[in-house]
C-alpha cells in the first residue's frame, strides 16, 4: 500500500506531498521543516521539490538540518537565500547530502565549506592535479605545523565534496569524475610527501624520490574510496651514498602514506599499498631505479608486468618519475612472449575469483561473474597481446583502451560500445554505493532503503521506467549488464578472429569492423592458449569462410565455442576435432539444426572433443554419434540388457563370425563414446565416487554383453563350418573385469570354461572350445576401426603355458591338488559374465569353498600372500617410475588397498557374507561393518582407492591410451587435473593431494597387511 493511502485523521496534507515527492518519513520531515533553522523553506515548493529530486530525500533534509544548524546566523541566512534562488547550489548542495551521508556529515563538521559549491568558474568545471594541488597545499600551510596532517584531510573532503557535486549534477561524466579523483590522490600525495620533507629535511636534502601511481590511481580511473597503490622510487642526490639515500627515502615515503592513511583527527583519507613494489611486502618499500630494473629483468611474474601496465609519476621528482616510466614501459610490452603467459593472467582471474567468499559472490561488483575485473582483464590482455606492434593501445585506463582497441579493430564497434556501457554503469554503481559512507566497498547492499537510494541515483543510466519500483529496475539493469559483460568475454576475443579469416565483406556477417590481421590472429591465438596458432587459424578459415549455411552457423557458433576451447587444457585439440566433426557432418540437415537450435549440445561437444583423446577418438570413427549430445537422455548408460539385445540382434544379422564381432565392437565404440562424454561432462553422478561406480558397471556391461555377442558369432560360424558344437562355453570375468572396476583402458581378463555334450568326445569338445575361444580373442583385438577389446586369460591355470580353455573338472582336479593361495586370492573377483549362464554358475560354485575358505587361512599362506606382494613391490615397478605416483603398484595405490581387502576376505569370507563380493568398496565396508577394520581405517583406504581409479580412468581419457602414473606432458597434466575436478594451474595441487592421500593410505597397509 502506497504510504498516501493511508491519509486520514493521522495523517496531514504536507505529510501527503512529502511522500508524493519520495519522503518514507513525512512526519520527521515535518517537524525538521519546522525548525528554526530551516523555518520557512517548507513553504518553498521549488526547495521541496529538489528535496524530492534527490537519492534519499529523508537523508538530504536530515543533512541540510544539520548544516544550517552549524552555521552562524548570517552565514545561515546567506545559504538560505543562496538556496532559495540559485538553481545550481541547490541542486550540486542538495544532490551531494542526498546521496552521501559522509559528506553531510563533513559539512555538518565544516559548515563553511559550502562555498565550494557556490559557483564553477571556467577553471573549476575541470580541474587537474595542478589545482588540487594549489587548493590543498594553501590550506595545509594555512595551518598550525601540528595540525598540518588534519588540514590535510580536511582539505582532501572539501575537494572531494566539488568532485561529488560535479558528479551527481551531471557536470562530469564517469570518466571525468575518476580522472579528478585520481588527480586529487596524485596531489594529496604530493601535498603529504611535501609535508614529510618539511618535517624531515635532511632526510629530503639526501634524496630523489618519486612516487608511481598504479592500478586504477595510475589509469586516472580512481574510485571514491579505494586504496591508492603506489611504488616508490629513489635516487641519491649528488654525493651521497645510495644506502644512505635509501634510507632517507623510505623515512619519506613511510611517513606520506601514514599522513593519507591514519585514522585519528579528520579520518582517514585512504589507505596507500605499497605491495605492488618488487617482492611485495617482503621487499623494501623503496628501491633505486637500477635496483627495480634489475628485479623486473630477472625475477617478476607476469602479472607484475600487467600490473606495470598503468604505472604513471603521480607525486615527487618529476624526472625521476618520468625516468622510471621510460625504462619500464618496454618491458611491459614484452610480457606477452613471455613462457606460460596467458596461463599465469588466467591463474591471477582465477585466483581473485577463488578468494570470493560463496556469500558474496552474487553482490560482488568488482570480481564476481559478469564484473568489472572480467573487463579490466579482458582488455588488458587484448592489450599485451596487441600492444606490442600498435603503441596506439598502450593506455593505463580501461575505456580509453577499449576504444584504441575498436578503432584499431581489434574489438568489433558493437561489441566495443556493449562494453563500454556495462562498464560505466557498473562503475557508476561502484561509485554511488562507496560514496554513502565513503567506505572501500565492492558489494551491492542488501537492505531495501539503500537499495532506493540507489536506484534513484542512477535513474538516469537505467533502461525503462524507475518510478513504480526502483529497486526492481535497478536490479534488472544490474544483472543484463553483468550478463552482457560474461557475453561479450567470448565476443572480445574471438568475432575478430573470425573476421580475419571469414573471407567475407566488412561487416557481411554482422561482425562489426574488422581490422585484425593474420599476425595479430595469430599473436592473439597463440595468448589465449593455442599451441599452434597457424594450424587454429587453417581451422578458423575452413569453418568459418564462404557463404554456406554451414558456414554461416559455424561464424555464430564459433566465438562461444573457442572460448570453451580455450579454458579447457587442449584448445588446439579441441578446434582439431570440431572441424573434422563439422567436415563429416557438415552437410548433415539434423547436425546443422543440432548446433544451431541445442546451444547446451554445442557446449557439451566443446567440452568432449577438448577435454582428452579417448572420447574424440571414438567419435571420429562414427561422427553421428554426436547426436546423442542433444539429447537429455542421450548421455545415460545403457543397462546389461539393453546392451546384450541389440548386439545379439546385431551379430545375428551377420554373415560370418568376423562380421559378427565387428558389429558388437561396433556397439562397443559408440556405448564407449556414451559412457566417456557423461563422464567427462560430470552426468554420471556428482558424487566422484559414485560416478566412479557407475561408469565401472557401465563398462563390465558393455564388455559383457560383447563377449556375449562376439561367443555367440564365433560359434556360429564355428558351426556353419562344422556343424553343431559339441561342448557349451562359459566366460569367467576375473580381476578389474569381474569386481565391476573396468576402466577405459582396462583389458578384459578372463577364464575360459568349457562344457562336452553328452555323448561328445573329449578331445574333440577341448578341440572345438579352443577353435572358438581363440577366435574370440583374435577377432575382438584384431586391427580394425574399432578399438579392440583385449581378453587376456593369463590368470588361468598354469598360465599362459597351461591350455586357454578347460573342461569345468579339469579346474575342479586343479584346483584340487595344484592349487596355490595366490589363485584363491585371484578368484575373490571371479564372476561369470557371458556363455553358457548354468555352467558359469556351476564353476562359482566350484571355487567359492577355495576363496571362502571355511578355516580360514593358514599362517603359511599368510606369510606366502606378503611375500608374493613385497616381491612384486620390489620387482614390478616399471624403470624410473615414482612409487609415490603409480597407480597400480606404487605407495598406497589399488595394489596396496585390494590386496588389503582381499586378505580380509580370505580371512573372514566364510564367516561374514557381506564379504563374498567380487568389488572392492563393498568388500570394504563390509568389513568395516563387521568390526574387522575400523571405521577411519576403512575411509583412509576408499578414499585413496577411488582417487588412484579416478586417476588412472583420467589418463585414459586425456592421452587416449592406458597409464598408471601421471603424464609428464603438462597439457596432459593439466587434462588429467581438470577431469579430477581441479582448475587451470593446480595440477601440482593435484599430484601434492595425491601423494597425501596414499600416504595416509600406506600407513594403513602396513599395519593391516603387514602387520606390526
């Protein structure tokens, strides 16, 4: 309910017109209009209605209250009359206590400093550091030498309330407005270094220094309240030594920043930060010029130099200051071939984007998503890219930049004014959110009152009516801005690309202004990441060049997906893998729709054929299988019998058994292709572990159901050749295969068993059952366009010198007489999975009293089972491998833990069924469950175990072949970190998380395996 709808008996007509003109307190208002000191103006309606123009009415009343109230009778009557018939007072006067409490609160302290808002003459409509300086410094000597320090901060307010005025009147514009105030910081710090040398004069008669003004001090693109970072310079003067100059100069300098930055008498000004000096602050805080350049050519980090980048004299020695920018500006402009460059830039976003607490992320301003650092970044790279070859875009302030960088055509026109405008309207934001208090502030407030203030500030700037609900259209502003900045990210770097290499007309696709040579595309490429820019700009052209429906999609698709290209550790791989993708498919009607109309299908295609090998390998050898990226469905394994339906149909289809393998490999590839893209898209689970699980079961059944179909052929044509078989068949999974722990890269191991028919000779039965075994194995590994599927049946009897298949009593008399513990222990995975199901169930039957022993196991085997492992420690790891990172074998990894589990099972299976489980993790909390390991134990180890599969299922898919120990390429590196759910640049976190993790996992091993 509007507030002058509840007029009545309580309520009065002047309340009433207050609240029309924005008063939420009429009745304070009132009786403040009643005062002696503002008596009289109630009557006034033009003051009421300024009042009512105003941010926050109440808070322009409460102030102007307060300033009156300060003033002497005449002074008092001056204003009065000033206000009442000069238009520009009153609204520079009324506009600043309406929109800032801290500066009413200024005048209320220094009443008489409302002249400075009396009149603007020609020079104060736009003055420099030069006049500021003047202003301050005739105040400061105007002072007692005691109170010099508070004269200034005085003098400071007074010059910052006129800046205010022009500001919030529409004097100035935004750039304007933070060029004054980075002006006024550069004569504050003069003024204050001035005082510090006339407080210390021999320390001023020992030295030359000067003072850079850096970030956005040093852009004049400064806000109301921020820390003014600055660098320190010195030089000796003539004879004297350089320590002793030195030491002179930071005396100085120590003492103009606490002069800005104290907090007694008048407050502080703001505070000086000094950390963007050589080794921050663990470096001296001043340096001489040589001591500087010495540290930038040998030591400084990238962002050093991006930091360089707005480094401009502010305050002291002129020539010094000048000499400083001279022999710096070069190396700045070098930074950009500088080894590891766009990743150390990325790092630094990333870094400042990480350090955001989760509460404040959706209000930041300044560093969250869609925020001012996404455009100072943005444009500051395009700068040390570009800038090295056109001194044209070498400017600290990010506007100005932006400009040089459209009409150069580095940023398309639209895209250019698209940023510029979210960029003055976020930081016109910034400045009417820190000038309330006057407090160092990046976020957007939450409480509705200054929510208002705020949105009535800024009505100007705001699209659409703010008159019904201020607040609401300031928050729509807000976010289509910040959305427009995220946008625009992609746009900024990429539309010009495009433009290089379309081989259309200027503007043909509307692209905007092109200017971007081959050169500057391939500097740009090659900073964004890609390894070989020549062979992204060969891609670029094919994609993107002539007149066809294709292409045309490709130019509107690209720009977003080169920037997923770019963030992933592969971008050239990623750009490869598109345009042999689009080469299949390009004529394709439903491929075209798919990437036009599905814009989450087109990221997801982004995000596969960049994240690693394996998946885009798979896709290239049947590119229609990308149609399952468009569906929400499409990425879902299938189950067991899904799967084994279509490749017992397939294979019947078959002519031969070889064709009939090929169509289940064929099945197998394109399930492998489903299984991989969810899980390199996080759609499996978003819980690592049970993602883990789940593409585990997915593969076992993928692997099942084509050995179901691959025995099935194999058969078949055994028998169109020779009639019926005589002996059924039965594969047995074992090891990774049979506790449903496949990886990507995992071969399938198996036992083979075979069954005569009654009445069926032996040695015929053995002959046939190998006849068919083995062209199994061959076909399914056989060279081909589908991956091969390798059955490795070594963990048979007498291994790979004992027959590939036995008649199910020739295990039972092996395993009774010849049997050792370490095939027992290899049967706690075994589990019948394709062929004849009754028979498979008859060999479970068979081993289950060999792996659940009923009295346990003997001490001897004990003894026998931590031989066999310390022996395989010793003998196994490949040359030069680290044990602290291997996989398999190494500290703490799957070896380590599965053997562990398994001496439980063997142990205790007989007594405890939860036990008698072919999979680790729930052989594991079977046994914590029993009380056989305790609870801590349990988790040290499943922790360490999913790490080391997640690590070895993430080489697979990154290099595209197996490996246990991490790559030792680093994009490999940085693909394997980024799958394991660590960000650009933490690799090294990754492989330090490792090495923790299975240390702590070691530790248990040898005290459950071992033993003390």
């Amino acid at each position: 309910m509007a507030l002058e709808e509840r007029a009545g008996s309580r309520t009065s007509r002047p309340e009433i017109r207050l609240v029309r003109r924005g008063f939420t307190d009429p009745e304070q208002a009132v009786r403040l209009l009643a005062e002696p000191a503002l008596h009289g103006l109630a009557a006034d309606p033009v003051l009421i209605d300024a009042l009512g123009a105003t941010a926050d009415p109440d808070l322009a009343l409460r102030s102007l209250a307060r300033l009156l109230e300060a003033l002497d009778g005449t002074e008092r009557a001056t204003l009065r009359d000033t206000l009442t018939t000069s238009k520009p007072l009153r609204d520079r006067l009324l506009g600043v206590v309406g929109a800032s409490a801290a500066l009413g609160d200024h005048l209320a302290r220094h009443p008489r400093d409302w002249h400075a808002l009396v009149t603007f003459e020609q020079r104060d409509m736009h003055p420099g550091q030069a006049e500021f300086g003047r202003e301050l410094a005739a105040r400061v000597r105007s002072a007692a030498p005691a109170a010099r320090a508070d004269a200034l901060r005085a003098a400071y307010r007074r010059c910052l309330l006129a800046i205010a005025a022009r500001d919030l009147s529409g004097t100035t514009d935004l750039p304007q407005t933070s060029a004054e105030l980075a002006d006024l910081a550069g004569a504050t710090l003069q003024t204050a270094l001035d005082i510090a040398a006339d407080e210390d004069q021999e320390a001023a008669a020992d030295c030359r220094l000067a003072v850079i003004g850096m970030g956005k001090c040093g852009g004049r693109e400064l806000n109301y309240i921020s820390d003014v970072d600055v660098i320190f310079v010195a030089e000796p003067r003539e004879g004297v030594e350089e320590q002793r100059a030195t030491r002179a100069a930071t005396r100085l300098a120590a003492r103009t920043m606490r002069l800005c930055s104290d907090t007694t008498g008048e407050g502080t000004i703001w505070p000086v930060d000094a950390n963007l000096r050589p080794e921050g602050r663990n470096g001296p805080l001043v340096r001489t010029l040589a001591s500087h350049l010495a540290y930038y050519q040998r030591w400084a980090k990238t962002w050093e130099f991006q930091a360089l980048l707005k480094a401009r004299p502010v305050a002291g020695d002129a020539e010094l200051g000048a000499a400083y920018s001279a022999a710096t500006a070069p190396l700045v402009w070098q930074a950009a071939a500088r080894e590891n460059f766009v990743a150390d830039v990325q790092q630094m976003r990333r870094r400042v984007v990480e350090a955001i607490p989760a509460t404040e992320v959706g209000r930041q301003l300044k560093l969250g998503p869609g925020g001012l650092r996404d455009v100072e970044f943005a444009v500051q790279l395009l700068q040390l890219v570009h800038g090295r070859t056109d001194p044209g875009l070498r400017s600290g302030n990010t506007l100005e930049a932006l400009a040089a960088l459209s009409a150069g055509g580095y940023v398309g026109r639209a895209d250019a004014a698209s940023l510029d405008a979210a960029y003055r309207f976020l930081r016109s934001l910034e400045h009417r959110i820190q000038l309330h208090r006057l407090r160092r502030t990046h976020l957007v407030p939450t409480d509705p009152d200054d929510l208002r203030r705020l949105a009535r500030s800024l009505a100007p700037l705001i699209n659409g009516d703010t008159r019904a609900d201020p607040v609401a259209a300031l928050d729509r502003e807000w976010k289509r801005h910040a959305v427009e900045v995220r946008r625009l990210h992609e746009r900024l770097f990429y539309r010009p690309l495009l433009d290089a290499v379309a081989e259309l007309p200027v503007g043909a696709a509307g692209l905007g202004h092109a200017g971007l040579t081959p050169e500057g595309a391939r500097a740009r490429l090659e900073a964004l990441g890609y390894a070989d820019p020549a062979a992204a700009l060969r891609h670029l052209t094919a994609l993107a060049s002539g007149v066809s429906r294709k292409a045309a999609i490709q130019r509107t698709l690209l720009p977003v997906m080169l920037g997923w290209f770019a963030d992933s550790a592969d971008p050239d791989a990623g750009l490869l893998n598109f345009r042999l993708v689009s080469d299949a498919l390009g004529r394709t009607p439903w491929y075209l729709r798919l990437l036009r109309d599905e814009g989450a299908a087109a990221e997801r295609l982004a995000r596969v054929l960049s994240a690693g090998r394996l998946a885009p390998d798979l896709l290239m050898r049947a590119p229609e299988a990308v149609a399952m990226l468009g569906d929400p469905q499409g990425l879902v394994p299938r189950g067991r019998a899904a799967l084994e339906q279509e490749v017992l149909a397939a294979v019947g289809r078959a002519g031969t058994a070889g064709a009939g393998v090929a169509a289940a490999r064929a099945v197998r590839r394109r399930e492998l292709f489903r299984t991989s893209a969810a899980d390199l898209l996080g759609r499996l689970d978003e819980d690592p572990a049970l993602a883990l699980d789940l593409a585990g079961e997915a593969l076992t059944a993928l692997n099942a159901a084509t050995l179901q179909g691959a025995l099935r052929a194999c058969i078949a044509g055994w028998e169109a050749a020779n009639g019926e078989l005589p002996t059924r068949i039965a594969v047995i999974a074992m090891g990774r295969f049979g506790g449903h722990e496949l990886g990507y890269g995992s071969d399938a191991d198996v036992l083979l068993v075979h069954e005569p028919l009654l009445g069926m000779l032996d040695e015929d039965a053995a002959r046939a059952a190998h006849a068919v075994c083995n062209e199994l194995r061959t076909l399914l590994a056989a060279p081909s366009t589908e991956p091969p599927l390798v059955v490795d049946a070594d963990l048979r009897p007498e291994g790979r010198q004992g027959p590939l298949v036995r008649t199910l009593a020739s295990y039972a008399a092996y395993y009774r007489r010849w049997s050792h513990v370490w095939e027992s222990q290899a049967l706690l995975r075994a589990e019948p999975v394709a062929g004849d199901a009754e028979l498979g169930e008859r060999f479970r039957a068979l081993i289950d009293p060999l792996r659940y022993p009923g009295a346990g196991v003997p001490e001897r085997d004990l003894l026998e089972i931590r031989r066999i492992k310390a022996r395989i420690e010793s003998e196994r790891l490949p040359r030069g491998a680290d044990p602290t990172t291997h996989t398999k074998i190494g500290r703490g990894g799957l070896a380590d833990v599965e053997w562990t589990v398994q001496l439980l099972q063997l142990r205790h299976g007989h007594a405890v069924p939860a036990l008698r489980t072919t999979r680790t993790r729930a052989a594991l909390a079977a046994a914590a469950a029993a009380g056989l390991i305790e609870a801590e134990d349990a988790a040290v180890l499943d922790t360490a175990w999913v790490l080391a599969s997640r690590v070895r299922s993430a080489v697979m898919l990154v290099r595209g072949r197996a490996g246990d120990s991490f790559p030792g390429d680093a994009r490999e590196l940085s693909g394997v970190a980024r799958y394991l759910g660590y960000g650009e640049g933490h690799s090294g976190e990754l492989v330090d998380d490792y090495r923790r993790t299975t240390r702590r996992a070691r530790a248990v091993v040898e005290r459950l395996f071992y033993g003390p």
